[in-house]
C-alpha cells in the first residue's frame, strides 16, 4: 500500500479444522494480507454465539468476520449447519438497529483454501476500510 | 430552617426563569420522553414538562445509576515484573446541581437516603458531596393522583420537607418559597417580584390539595404485622403476579440500595457502584450459591419489609416509603402495596 | 359479573381440584387496570374480570411454576406461549388446565394514556366499535381500533390455539396480515444512521430494570439470564447506552425463532421503549428464513435448533 | 497470576517480519506477565528447556508461546510444559508466524498485530482452568469395513495381534477388487494365488468374525465404546446350512443374471456363488432375475438344495456389535465411461474397462483366459489402451490421478502380448507415472521386450467402422494426428470414491474431501488416522492406491488399533463441555443440537434437572455453549469468558 492507511479493527471468529487451517495455508504459501484483521481461534463455527459479533461490533469493532468449515464438511459434522442459521439471522438483523451489515460478514474457507482466505480478507479488509471506523455510541448525559 | 420568604414568578416569566436557573449549574428538570416523564439535563431546546408528577423519581440526580467510586491501575516494577502496585484516582463528580420541579414526595425519598448515606459514623462521600452541591426546587402537587398516598406515610402534596424552594402555582402565575438557606441564597441571585401578595392564596392551593388526599391505611402497628407474618405463606399467595422486576424499585424516590463492580480492561479499571433492586435474585446471591431469599416471595417481603418495618426501626419511624405511588403506577403486574399493606394488616388480625 | 365472566368462574370452580392454582384476570386499582389473577381458592374468583383490559399475557408465569399443575386463562395470543413452552419441552402439558378465551383486541393503557389522562378513571365500558372512559371531571369516546394494541390490528390468531375449555365462539382470523410487519417496514425507510441514532436515543431511557425479559414467556433463564451475570461476564452492570443496546440484542437473538409476539416486553417497559419493533424484526426475518412462526406447532422446533444441509432460503456466501 | 511469554523468531521466519525484542518488551507491561523473552527457535530443544527452566525459576503458572499455528505446535508446547510440572492447558499459542510475519508486508504493522495476538493470548490464558483428563474402560474390538485387500490386512494384523474382529463386507465374499484382478504388477503374480490363502486365513481365524453382504446401518458411542448396527441383506439361503455345493447354480433356469464379479461380460445365475475362491463361500439369490421372486414360481433350487437351505421369505436383519475402534477400508469404485460420449458412452462392445479385460484375461474368468473380443468372440489382433479416462480430467470433475492405471495398462499389455503373441498393443497416454519400485522398469520392458507402442496424446473419438473400432486421438510428441483401427478398446477408468462413501461418513462423523475420498488426519504424519478419535483409514477408501500401499497402510490401521488398545484405559480429552448446575435451567437447548448427543439430563442432590455433559462423547465442538442462553454450558479452554477476554484485550489497545 503506497498512501498510509489507518488500521481498521477487524476481529476474525476462525474454526480450528478448516478456516484457522486456511488461513495457516495462506501463511505457508506466502499469500499476502493486510495486515487490520485479528484472529480468535474456536473449534468450530458453531461455537460462535452471534452474540460475539454484536459484542465485537459493541465494544468497537470495525469489522466482524466468522469462518468456518464449508457446509457439509464441518469437522463436527453439523456445527456450520447451526452458524449458518443463526449468523444469517443476525446479518438481516444488524442492519434495524442501524449497524452497517456489512460489517459482518461469515463466510466459509477449508484448511486448503489458502488462497481464498487470502482473497475473503483482502475483500472484507478493503470493505471495512471503505465504511471507515464505526460510529460510537453517545452517551446521553441524563444517567 | 430559616424563615420563610417569598417570591413571585408570573407565568409568563417561567421560561427565563428555568434558563436563569441553568446557567451557573447543572439544571435538571422532568421532560416528557413518548409516554413517559424523567428528569433529564436541561439544555437549550429541553422543554419541561410539570404537568403531572414524573414517571421515574428524581433520585438519579444525586445517585446517579451507575457512577465511578475510583479507577484504579496497576503498575508493574519495569525491573521486577513481579513488583507491582496500585494507583487509585479518585473520581467524585459533584457539580453544583439544581432539580426544578419534584414533587413533595421526590424530596422527601432523599431524607431516607441520608439516613443512610449521610450517616455520621460513616457518611457516604460521594453522595454526600452531591447532596451539598444540590438543590431541589419542588412544587406543591396541587391535583395529587388517585395512587398517591403520601399522607399514609406521613406526607402530603404541600410538605416541603426536604426541599429547598417550594412552588406553589397559582392562578397568575407561581408562588416562591424558600425553605432552606441554600434556597433563599439561590433567589437572591435570580432578581424575582416579591410574592407576600400571593400568599393567602398559595396557602389556600396547598390546604385544598391536602384535603383532596385520603390516607388509604394506618402504619400503627404495621411493622409488627409485617414481622408477624414474617414465616407465613401471606407473600406467596399475595405477590403471586409480582414479576419480580426492577420497575418499582428504580422508580421508587426512597430505594436506595446498590452494587458495587470492578470492571477492568487490561491493567486498569474502575470501581463502580450500580442501583441495584431487592427484587432480583442476584441481590442477596452469596459467593456459595445459597440464596436466603430464592424467590420473589421473600424478595417482595423484604421490600414491604424494609420500607415499612426494619427501616422505621432503626431509623426512629421513618418509613422509607413516601407514597408516590410510582411502584402501582407503572407495575407491569398491577400490584399495588396499599393493598398489599391492607391485605398484610388483614392477615396479621386473622392470625391474631 | 358478564355471562362470559360467570362462565370462566364456573370453569375454574370446577378445574380447582385439578391444579395447585388458576391464573386468571382480576381487578386492579382501577377500572383499566386488570392483574393477573392468582386463584387459589373460590374466594378469590370474586375479583375475577375478563374485558379489553385483560392485556397481560399470562403464559408468563409457567415457567416460574414449572413443578405445579397449574390452570390459566389465555386469549389467542397468550396461548401461542403455552404452545411454544410445550414445543420446547419447557413446560409438561399434562401439568396444565388451559381456558381459551377467544378475542377480539385489548386495549394498550399507552395509546390511551396518549390521549387523555387516565389518572382518575371511574369508568369504562365496551360499546360494539367504541370504548368509552369515564374519569371524575369527564367521559370520552373512542373508537375502539384507535386504543387496541399493536399486536391485535393484526391478529391472526383471535381464537386460542390450544385450549381444554374455550369460553365463548371461535372467531375466525379478520386483520389484515399485511400489518404485522408495518412498524418494522416503517422504521426500515430511514436511514442507517438514523436508525442508528433512533434506537441510541430510545435505549438511553433504559433503566434496566428487567420488566421486558421478566415478563416475557420465553425469557426461562430468568434469574440465570447473562444481562445480569458475571460468569459469563458479557456485560457489565453499567447503565451505560452500549449495555443497554446489548441487553436488547441479547433479549432479541435468544428469542429468535421462539418469540410469539406477544408485545408484552413493550408493554411492560416503564420507559416506553419500543423494543416490539426489535421483537417484529427478528420475527420477520425467521419468518422470511424459514417459514416459521413461533407458537403454532407443538411438534416443530424453532428453526435455529435445527438446520437443513441445503437450506433453501439461505445463499451461500461465497466470496 | 504468574505468566510467562516467549516470543520465537523462527529464525528469520518471524523475526524478518516482526520486531520480536519489541513484542517481548511490550508483553512485560500486559497483567499478570511476570516474564518475557525472545528466542530463535522456541521449538528447539534448547528453547523448550528455556521455557521449563523460566517455569520453575519464576514460579510461572501460564504460559504464552508466539510462534507458529498452534496447529503445528500446540501439543509440543503442552507437553514441553507438563513436563516442568504445569498442567498442560496452562498454556497458549499466538500464532505470529502463518498469520503475521509471512503474511504481512509491513513490519510495523506485523508488529503491532503480533503485540495484540500475544495480549489477546494473555488475556486468554489468564482465565484457562488446569484440566485433567478423565480415564474409561475400553472395547478391545475392531471393526474392519470392507472386506478387500486394506481391510483383510488390517482384520488379519488386529486378529494376529489378540483382537476380536469384526468384518463387515457388503460383497457376498470378501477379496474386493484385488480378487478380480488376473496379475499384479510389476510381477505377473497370479492375483488370486496370493490373495486366495489371506481369504482363507481371514474366513477361518478364530478372532475374525465375518459379516458378508452386509452393510453399516448405525454407528453410536466414541472411540473406546463404539455401538454398530449391522444390516444383514437378506441372501434368500440359510448360509448355516449352505455347504457351497454349487448344486443350485447347475440347476437354476435363470441364466443371464447380471455377475457383478465378472463386471457384466458374462451372465450368471440367480441363485449364484460369485467365485469358486469366493469367502465364504455360500450362494446368494439375486431377486432381480430369480424366477420365483419375479414369476412367483420355480423353486427349483429349493427342491434340489440337499441342505434345505433356500429360503425365500428371509429379511433383511439387523445386528449389534461393540467395538472400540474401527478401520474403514471401503476401498474405491470405478469411472463410469459410458458418461464420456466421445469414446461411445458404452455403446460399443468392443470398448471395454481395463477390469472387463481383466477378467477376460483370468483363466478363471468367462472366456477362460482367452482373450475374445465381445462383439464375435474372436481374437483381437490390434488392442488400443486409452489411459487416464475419468483421470486428471478437470471437465469431468476428477481433476486427480489414479495413481495405479499406468501401471496395470503395462501389464495388460504385456499379458496381451503373452496371450496372443501376433497382436499388436498401443496405449494412448498423458505421462507415464511409475513411481514404485520396479514400476518404471516394468513399463520400459513392455515398451522394449514386448513392443507396445506407447504413444503420448489424449483420445479425441472412438468410433466404429465396420468390425474395426476406430481410435483417434493426437500424438503430442510427433505433432500430428492418429488414426488406429483396432479389434478392442481398453478404457483405462479411473478411480473414484466408492459409492455410498459420503453416507458412511456422516455416520462415522468423518471428514471426506470433493471427491468423496476420506480425509485423514494429517496428509504427511498421521496418514491412518481420522479427526474422530477411533476411526483409522486403510486403502483406497482415503484416495487411490495400489495394493502395496494398501496393504501398508491396512497393516498401518491395525498397528494404530493395536497400540490403542494396548492401554485398558483411554483417556478422554478434557477440553469439552462443562455444565455450571446453578446457572442451568434446563431448557433442554444444549440437549437438542448437540451433534453427538453428549448431554443428557441428570437430577442434582438438590433435585434441580439440569443438563449433564457425558464426557467421553463430547467432542469439544461447543455449540452447546454458542446455544446455551445462561451460559451455564460452557466448552473448558474456549469459555465465553475466554473468548471475551480475547475480544476485550484487542479492543483495550
């Protein structure tokens, strides 16, 4: 990047077989990443309380990515199949309280997906930056 | 006490009189908010609204519903990791506060909180420091509700204990008294008409509007009815539709209790104390897990209880309830402590 | 007492021997306000009520009684909880006495508030389409659609959907459908950022007082609920805006599939908050998701404790 | 707390990319680090010893290692721990290396990401809890799906090595496709000499106990205490009494059976014992041709039966086994070239698959070793091989190798040459690929001693013209086009994922890759193993492969087995879920979603229901945690606390 760009906060909710794998792939291939996205691993998607990503996106977050095994392959057979579910429902949420859904993005990467990993986080990093930081909450002075 | 003088603001005035007021201090008056009336921060734009007695009490003005008692950091020794210490700072807000337009229930919720915060032994500092820097303006409630009961509890809509100025509206516009030094030191400084001429017919406002009450039940001998029930199945069967929310509570101008949390990030933090209700499970929840009250039938007793028996008691009969009638008002389940304290008087007889 | 209060006193008379205690209607302080009733004995059915004021959802109190054998009075609405807690395993059927009052709207004490003072009412009455409210100095008029709740101009559900004795005739479904979601689509037209400040300012009045999840029939944790616990610690017990964002967030994603539209969270909330539109939303997009409504079914189960390997209403994301 | 961090350079593998002494340095100021350091190569003996010594020396009871994946080395680091005497879950990774400093391009930046993973790993091990496996009796019985070459090695090892079997095969006899086969490369083994007395050692060990056609209804219960529910195909002949007299299928009137084990050339009988080396060997009815099934009359075999073992009303059965292990050896299937219209998508007879000319190469087979061409049963002269058909073939979404068909392409051809010395062979290929020992050789000397034309180019048409098949294709190397007329076509058809292989999988709760091949563990060090614990791979169910390394890797499965059962107790892994009684509120959530049925519901002392996590099925996926409302099921090691910490800790900076 040739301008200086302020980090965004990306914090990344990756399973441990697939996506955290992906992204370990991307490594060992070398395929460079910006550099904004944090990430916590978990064992699964379905360990991913969407509460996570409102809490997240509450405590500052720029971006929220979740990742999981592609469905039909989760490592615990059926966790994904629930994430899906449940961070569908919370992507058409999001948007009636006011936050920008495209903050949240989940999306599935496999452990020999290096290359896609690289492109789901150039792509969700570049779009982050395009909404710039996240609107704060004021407090209103009336406690 | 000092004696009483008057002053007289007509109703067209009003307006410059509430910016007057706002302008050295911190001014907090009660705003209509959708269906709901709380006190909020005045500012420009802010229009108050003293129709009716507001929905929430004013106690937040002075006990803040969340506010930092300290924040603290630790600090390590760069050389010995291992060494550290704590830095505290303390954290006392107290901006001199005005509170236009409580009622005389409002005012007097707060004599049961310096019962207990201003405490010789062991006064509260926080809210001690806001207590002195505050001043309540509060208005002779001339159309009190059907669930006001002020007067059962030893009030009524014209008491000016606990105020500072006491307003009285009249038909041109309102009558100014002070009641205490810090509020005739307050009038002096906003320039009003003198209003002895409107006396007689303040005093005739108020004596109307005390007459317009009923006391609903007598609180002779309640504290003894309550610990006679104490062990009996009354609260269960009574408060069967309580929800065991926090509504009557935090409305409630006389509850005062709270939490205290440390809530730290990193190597910092903050202590802080939070309102906390008697209604909820988790206020009585032990470090073990054991409950002494697990359900709302002794979370119920403990709030009649508190209010009109082990506070009066230790606090020479003051009866930690000021009968606004908030708690029925805006009860999610209808439950009503009249009733509650007829019905608990009823049973005391029967089990006589 | 009416013909139809004569009746469900009859009905619980007759069902006491059956339950440790009945929930019904009775009088409050004053003439709009009805409580829930708790009938242990048939002295108390002399406070026993069933008008347009009987607005409480009474399904509210199962699952703080989950061991007895309890009896309760629902309307239409009430009883899509009864239906959901069974569904879920929440409660035992067989522990239960349920009288189905069909119904035809309550009346929501807000929008009444909203337009007279209710302070001092003596009287109220039902006449065909009006409601008329006397108060000491006057009598007013209404048209009974302009006071009804939110949730009864869109009623698809007046007649109860599980009941063992149903006090009166099954009316059929008569509001338009199209409604339920007006307020969500209403609120949709603004902005972002404007819906961003809207809710910044509405949730700002939160006392966090708990009378929404309290009175919700689905909230089951109750005192176990995580608004209030520190282990898990997701939110602290400030009474700051972003704990009061996160505890409607909270109330909202844990009923996502289970709500049943009740309204009585709104209700409820001594601040006015309007957190049915955040109810109506989620319930909106499960509906959307996976053709499910909560409440109607005892054999389904809510569609986010379960999936489809192809779903057929969610894309893959594939970027 | 006392934590301790260590900061690895890799060498210049983090350290190029990351200021590593920086990270240290900020890591002292994060809570509760009492110590922090740099290294060059952490995962070295001399680093691991720095990190035992800093424990013992700084009473440290967390530690933090940033290095690489703690999916490379997460486990050497718990053990390196342990081994100073702190519980092994003490202990967290920030992986600095895949997902910083070989990713990122600006060293400042990797920095500070790298700072925030180690406060993040901080705060998380701050709330890690010291948890201690829990030991259970294990089920020292293996079974074995899939009776082929894989599954017979593995049955025999564990069966040799004191193991109660059972083996299941849906075939009527075991073998698998090595049975089928008339040589084995590159040594002209008779096939079914060397693999006829495995059969037999297999149908007559007394550990070894065989379920043939038969198929895997259910699997329940985790490694250690596996619960299968076998179905037993009905085979309409008491296999009790069955002596495998052979008396039936003289007798049948049914004739054009459709013989699986022949791949089609020939016709069976209904009633039919699939080879005379067949194990075990008893008959079975095919009710798709036995005339009493579709006329509802003959009967003949029942009447001539002298055991009286015909029995046509029999069912489906289903039967229970325990066992604590299980070896999937399911082998593989065949590409379905009538898919590819070009070469006549099956249409002509005399193109056929390279196991059709096996079996009309065997002596055993229909045309008793004779090699006669379908169409007139006459001796081909010209024989065209098309190599990798459903191969390396992205179009027809099989984009690998089969590993193994260059190989028996060279020896068909040679055995051509054998069979009929005046023919005349050609192989169409893509790149010769003959890897194994001896294989390269053996392909030059059918190129040199037996003079197939090996020629290198794709087949674009095969098509007929007059009794001759015509094969076009491309020579890549001489630039031009072919033109062969020939007597026979052998497709060369690739190896795909045994049909069936997905299903079974769900039910093993196995992984499978997009070819329906399974997914081992780790493609280099733990080739046999699954991700779920007690399920091992042998052969070509795991991705094509020749006999050799079949048989390796069958051998491989029951070493694996062996060496799990060589402790009386397993030990389960801690890091699952754990229900807090108080805050449970028995909503049953946690109950319904758990993809193993882990929890069930249990009655406290104080007679509260609530949820109970049986410790030996949770596998540690915490959905119940992400389901649970209270958060009183929480999974150990990946708590919400945790995980909030996690998020807290980045947001703090």
């Amino acid at each position: 990047m040739a301008e200086e760009k302020k980090e965004a906060k990306i914090v990344g909710f990756l399973c441990n077989w697939c996506s955290y794998g992906g992204a370990d792939t991307a490594g060992v291939s070398r395929f460079k990443q910006p550099t904004d996205l944090r990430i916590i691993r978990v064992p699964c998607s379905g360990r991913v309380d969407p509460l996570f990503v409102v809490k997240a996106l509450e405590s500052g977050a720029d971006g929220v990515l979740v990742s999981g095994c592609h469905p039909r392959d989760c490592h615990y057979s059926e966790g994904n199949f629930y994430a899906r579910r449940r961070l569908e429902v919370l992507k058409r949420f999001l948007p009636f309280m006011g936050i920008d859904p495209n903050r949240f993005e989940y999306t599935w990467v496999s452990a020999s997906e290096g290359q896609r990993w690289q492109q789901v986080v150039t792509k969700f990093t570049e779009q982050i930056h395009n909404l710039g930081p996240a609107p704060k909450r004021e407090e209103k002075s009336d406690r | 006490m000092v004696m009483s003088m008057s002053w007289f603001i007509p109703e067209n005035e009003f307006d410059i009189f509430v910016k007057n007021l706002s302008k050295k201090r911190r001014l907090f008056v009660p705003v209509k908010e959708n269906s709901i009336v709380r006190f909020v921060e005045f500012k420009d734009g802010i229009k108050p609204y003293f129709e009716k007695q507001a929905t929430s009490s004013a106690k937040n003005t002075i006990f803040p519903q969340t506010e930092t008692l300290f924040r603290f950091e630790y600090k390590k020794d760069p050389k010995d990791l291992k060494k550290f210490s704590v830095e505290i700072s303390e954290t006392i807000e107290a901006p001199e506060t005005v509170v236009l337009g409580t009622r005389p229930c409002d005012a007097r919720g707060f004599l049961v909180f310096d019962k207990v915060f201003l405490n010789p032994k062991h006064p509260d500092i926080y809210y001690q420091n806001r207590r002195e820097k505050s001043l309540f303006i509060t208005m002779t409630c001339t159309d009190p509700e059907p669930t006001c009961f002020c007067k059962a509890v030893g009030s009524s809509p014209a008491d000016s204990l606990g105020s500072d100025i006491l307003i009285t509206k009249v038909k041109d516009g309102f009558f100014v008294e002070t009641i205490t030094e810090k509020g005739e030191k307050l009038l002096n400084e906003l320039n009003l008409k003198d209003g002895d001429a409107y006396s007689k017919e303040a005093e005739k406002v108020k004596d109307e509007a005390n007459e317009k009450l009923e006391s609903p039940f007598d609180t002779k001998g309640l504290s003894a009815d309550i610990l006679k029930l104490f062990n009996t199945n009354f609260w269960e069967k009574e408060l069967a539709h309580c929800l065991s929310c926090g509504v009557c509570t935090y409305l409630c101008p006389t509850c005062y209790c709270f939490n205290i949390t440390d809530e730290t990030s990193d190597s910092e933090g903050e202590r802080i104390r939070t309102w906390d209700a008697c209604m909820f499970f988790h206020f009585t929840l032990e470090g073990s897990g054991h409950n002494p009250r697990p359900t709302k039938a002794e979370r119920f007793r403990n709030r009649v209880g508190h209010k009109f028996s082990y506070f009066p008691d230790r606090y020479d009969g003051m009866i930690a309830c000021c009968g606004c009638g908030r708690c029925i008002k805006s009860c999610p389940a209808s439950v009503d402590i009249r009733k509650v304290i007829i019905d608990l008087k009823e049973a005391a007889n029967e089990s006589a | 007492m009416t013909d139809r209060e004569e009746k469900i006193s009859e009905l619980i008379k007759n069902e006491l021997n059956n339950v440790d205690f009945f929930i019904a209607y009775g009088r409050g302080y004053d003439p709009i306000h009805v409580k829930p009733l708790f009938v242990y004995e048939e002295k108390d059915l002399d406070d026993l009520v069933m008008n347009i004021f009987c607005v409480h959802n009474n399904a509210s109190y199962l699952k703080t009684v989950k061991d007895k054998k309890v009896g309760i009075v629902v309307k239409g609405c009430d009883s899509r909880a009864v239906v959901q807690l069974i569904q879920e395993g929440l409660i035992n059927r067989d522990n239960l006495r349920i009288i189905g009052i069909p119904c035809t709207g309550v009346i929501s004490i807000k929008k009444l508030k909203e337009k007279m003072d209710i302070s001092r009412v003596t009287e109220a009455k039902v006449e065909s389409d009006s409601v008329i409210i006397k108060t000491s100095d006057e009598e007013k008029r209404f048209e009974k659609d302009d006071l009804l709740a939110d949730k009864c101009l869109w009623c698809q559900y007046p007649t109860p959907v599980i009941y063992d004795h149903l006090v009166g005739e099954t009316i059929e479904p008569s509001r338009p459908k199209e409604l339920e979601y007006k307020i969500v689509e209403e609120m949709e037209k603004e902005d972002l950022n404007v819906r961003f400040e809207y809710w910044n300012k509405e949730l700002s009045r939160c006392i966090r007082c708990y009378a929404c999840r309290n009175v919700c029939p689905m909230c089951v944790c109750q005192d176990q609920c995580v608004m209030e616990s520190r282990n898990p610690h997701w939110i602290s017990l400030k009474s700051n805006i972003t704990e009061k964002v996160m505890i409607q967030l909270i109330h909202a994603i844990h009923l996502a599939g289970r709500c049943v539209s009740c309204g009585e969270c709104e209700r409820v909330c001594p601040m006015d908050i309007p957190i049915f539109k955040i109810k109506q939303k989620m319930n909106q997009i499960v509906e959307e998701l996976f053709d499910y409504k909560a409440g109607i079914d005892l054999e389904a189960t809510p569609p986010l404790y379960t999936f489809q390997v192809e779903e057929a209403k969610i894309k893959e994301r594939e970027w | 707390m006392r934590i301790g961090v260590f900061i690895c350079h890799c060498g210049s593998n983090i350290a190029g990319t990351v200021d590593v002494k920086k990270v240290a340095e900020e890591a002292k100021r994060f809570p509760h680090v009492v110590y922090s350091t740099d290294y060059m190569y952490t995962c070295s003996e001399p680093g691991q010893l720095e990190i035992q010594e800093a424990i013992k020396k700084e009473k440290l009871d967390g530690v933090v290692v940033a290095s690489c994946s703690p999916r490379m080395h997460e486990n050497t680091f718990r053990r390196t721990v342990e081994k100073a005497g702190l519980n092994r879950y003490m202990f967290e990774m920030a992986n600095i290396r895949e997902h910083v400093s070989w990713v990122g391009v600006d060293k400042e930046a990797n920095t500070k990401k790298a700072i925030d993973l180690v406060r993040m790993a901080v705060a998380k091990v701050t709330l890690n809890q010291p948890l201690f496996p829990k030991s259970f009796k294990v089920n020292k019985n293996v079974l074995v799906i899939g009776g082929g070459v894989a599954g017979m090695q593995a049955a025999l090892d564990c069966a040799d090595g004191g193991l109660k079997v059972i083996l299941v095969e849906k075939n009527p006899s075991i073998g698998g496709k090595m049975a089928k086969l008339d040589k084995t490369f590159p040594t002209i083994d008779c096939s079914i000499c060397i693999l006829g007395p495995k059969m037999v050692d297999v149908g007559q060990h007394e550990n070894i106990k065989l379920y043939t056609y038969s198929e895997i209804e259910e699997i329940s219960g985790y490694v250690g205490n596996y619960e299968v529910k076998i179905r037993k195909k009905a085979t309409y002949v008491d296999w009790t009494k069955c002596t495998g007299c052979g008396l039936c299928m003289e007798k049948c009137p049914s004739k054009k059976a459709f013989d699986p084990f022949n791949e089609g050339i020939a016709p069976t009988t209904a009633i039919n014992i699939p080879f005379p080396q067949a194990i075990p060997k008893k008959a079975k009815i095919d009710p798709n041709y036995c005339r009493q099934f579709i006329k509802g009359k003959c009967g003949v075999c029942a009447k001539i039966c002298p055991v009286q073992a015909i029995d046509y009303e029999m069912q489906d059965e289903i039967v229970t086994e325990k066992v604590g292990a299980i070896i999937v050896a399911t082998g593989y299937s065949l590409f379905d070239h009538t898919k590819i219209k070009e070469y006549g998508a099956g249409k002509y007879l005399d193109v056929i698959t390279s196991i059709q000319y096996e079996r009309l190469l065997n002596a055993s087979g229909p045309t008793s070793g004779h090699i006669l061409r379908p169409s007139d049963n006459k001796e081909p002269k010209t024989i065209v091989f098309v190599a990798c058909v459903g191969s390396r073939d992205k179009s027809l979404g099989v984009p690998y190798c089969s590993n193994f068909c260059c190989m028996y392409i060279a020896k068909q051809a040679i055995l051509t040459k054998d069979h009929i010395p005046d023919s005349q062979s050609y192989v169409f290929y893509m790149d010769i690929r003959a890897p194994g020992k001896g294989y390269e050789e053996f392909v030059r000397r059918a190129q040199e001693e037996y003079g197939v034309k090996y020629i290198r180019g794709r087949v674009s048409r095969i098509f007929k013209r007059g009794d001759k098949m015509v094969v076009r294709g491309s020579d890549t190397l001489l630039g031009t086009q072919v033109e062969l007329e020939a007597d026979l076509v052998v497709l060369a058809t690739g190896a795909i994922a045994e049909e069936g292989a997905r299903e079974l999988a769900e039910k093993l709760r196995i992984s499978y890759d997009p070819y329906g091949f399974y997914i081992e563990s780790h493609p280099k060090l733990r080739p046999v193993e699954t991700n779920t614990a007690g399920v091992f791979l042998a052969g070509a169910c795991q991705g094509p492969k020749d006999i050799p390394a079949s048989v390796g890797q069958g051998s491989a499965a029951a070493s694996k087995v062996l060496s799990l059962f060589s402790k009386d107790l397993l030990e389960s892994d801690p890091q699952i879920a754990h229900v807090n009684e108080m805050l449970c509120v028995d909503c049953k959530k946690c109950i319904q979603t758990c993809p193993y049925g882990a929890i069930e519901e249990k009655k406290t002392p104080m007679g509260k229901i609530v949820a109970s996590v049986i410790e030996t099925v949770c596998q540690g996926c915490g959905l119940c945690t992400a389901t649970c409302p209270p958060g009183a099921i929480q999974l150990q090691q990946f708590t919400d606390n945790q995980l909030l910490a996690e998020v807290k800790a980045f947001f703090h900076a």
